[in-house]
C-alpha cells in the first residue's frame, strides 16, 4: 500500500542517516583505534585538524541535518494518518534521532577538551577512552537509526 508521506522527505532522511552512520562508524572502527599505534599526542594533532577544523561543519551538518529530516518524516507520517504499523519505523527512528543528538551533547565537548590537554598523554588518554565510549553508543544509536529507517522506507513503499 503507498503512503501519503512524500517519498522525497524519507528518502532523503535514510539517506542522510546512512551517510552520519557511514561517518561515525568510520570514526569509531578506523580513526579511534588509530590513536594505539600512532601515539595519542600524534593522534591529538590529527583530530583537532581533521575532526576539529573542518569536520565541525560537515559533523554538524549531517549530525543536525539527519536529525532533523528524520524527525520530520516522523511528523509528516503522523499527520498523514500513517496506520501505526507503517509508521512505527519512522517513529522508532526520530526516538533514536534524539538519543544520539543527546550524546552527543556529551561527545562534542568532551572530544573539544583535548585542545586543553594537548601534550599531556595522561590527560589526554582520559579524554579519548570518555570520548570513545560515548562514540560507540552515538555509532550504536546512528546505525540503528538508519536501520530504523530502512525498514521504514520499506514498509511504507514496498509492502
């Protein structure tokens, strides 16, 4: 059964997830770990003109950007009338849009407190190990999103 949620609107929202999924996972399997074999110090320079230079916007582009298109296909499926098994996807997906934008109002400040400690490794060994943590969740929360949203793209097109 089609829907009446605009595909243009879902579409872009999976999209958008896939891609800050992509960006995060990329960030907690490659770049993270990379701080064990080159030094954390080398890993801390790395960071701060990658991550901390022009990765802010691009990080808060697709960060904000994925949020935001999947929280309004979400409003779009409920003033829609999408039935509740239709838009349960959708739904579930604008939940876990707004837990891993709470996370990461955690993140983002603890990974900019490197610039503090930049030549202390015991510092910066405890910024790093508190950002990974929340990290993993915030890759955790974004993939499932995306995944949610899948299954939403799915459900309102093809069953």
């Amino acid at each position: 059964m089609m829907t009446t949620v605009p595909f243009g609107i879902l579409l872009a929202a999976t999209a958008m997830d896939g891609l800050l999924a992509g960006a995060s996972l990329d960030q907690s399997i490659k770049q993270l770990p990379a701080r064990h074999r080159i030094g954390l110090v080398a890993f801390s320079a790395y960071s701060q003109a990658g991550d901390l230079g022009n990765g802010i916007l691009w990080y808060a582009f697709l960060g904000i950007g994925a949020a935001l298109l999947t929280i309004v296909a979400a409003v779009m499926t409920i003033v829609a009338g999408v039935p509740f098994g239709q838009s349960l996807p959708v739904l579930i997906a604008a939940i876990l849009s707004v837990l891993h934008s709470l996370v990461t109002m955690q993140a983002a400040p603890t990974n900019f407190s490197q610039r503090k400690v930049a030549n202390d490794e015991i510092a910066l060994t405890a910024v790093f190990n508190r950002f990974e943590g929340l990290q993993t969740l915030r890759a955790t929360l974004q993939a499932l999103t995306f995944f949610a949203m899948l299954w939403a793209f799915f459900v309102m097109y093809y069953s």
